[in-house]
C-alpha cells in the first residue's frame, strides 16, 4: 500500500510543477517573452490591449511581469509624458520606480509632487536623486 501511495505522490508532484514554475517565474518578474510579437501575445492572454494607459496603469500596481512584457513589446518608458512613473510614484511602489528609472523613466516634477503629497518620502528622495525638480 505504501508503494502505490507514494507512487500517487509523485504523480501529483509532476503534474503540480509545471504549473508552480510558470506561476513562480511570473510572481518573480520574469516576462514570458523578450521578442516584440510574442509580448503583444503575452500582454493580450492577460486580458490587457497594449496601450499607454495600460502601461501606465500595470505600472501604478507594481506588476513587475507586465511592465517587463510592455517593455518588450517596445513601450516608451516615458509613455504619456511618464504617467508610469508618475502612477507608480503616487501609489508608494518603490520597486516599481527604481526599476522604471533604470530603464530610461525621466524623473518628472509630477512624479515627484504625487509622492510628495501621498507621503512617500523614500520614493520623493529617489526622484530628487534622479534628478526631478519642483
């Protein structure tokens, strides 16, 4: 009896896998796709169309996966004179800035007043750092 309870174990361990790797690459940030067409692809099967407000709005909920799969799909950054950032900024996800300024985000002084008057004061300070200015 043992042998075959075991035996089921593994079973429902392999079948299992698959499904907790593909769920656990994309809680980490790993995009499925690094080329243009299969990110558009990617982006679609999430529900979302590949817009700037869309990009924007991924961004100001911190969904790293997204933001990343936009990107590929070739997303400007500074899409809609950097309303990621400014989302982002103004929703306290610290993470998010950082990684949007190490991908060319300018520091807007929009950014810089949402965190400011939400009480962000570390995501304030990366932004001055960045350079943005009253």
């Amino acid at each position: 009896m043992r042998n075959s309870a075991s035996k089921y174990h593994r079973i429902r361990v392999v079948a299992i896998l698959p499904a907790f790797v593909v769920c656990f690459s994309l809680q980490c940030g790993n995009a499925l796709a690094t080329d243009p067409v299969q990110a558009r692809k990617d982006i679609t099967a999430m529900g979302l169309e590949y817009t700037g407000p869309n990009f924007a709005k991924v961004a100001g909920n911190g969904d790293m996966t997204a933001v990343q799969l936009f990107m590929d799909a070739g997303m400007d950054v500074n899409e809609g004179g950097g309303a990621a950032l400014g989302l982002a900024a103004g929703r306290g996800k610290t993470a998010m800035v950082r990684f949007l300024l190490s991908k060319g985000a300018k520091p807007t002084s929009d950014a810089l007043q949402y965190a400011r008057t939400r009480g962000y004061a570390e995501i304030e300070k990366i932004l001055r750092d960045a350079g943005a200015k009253e």
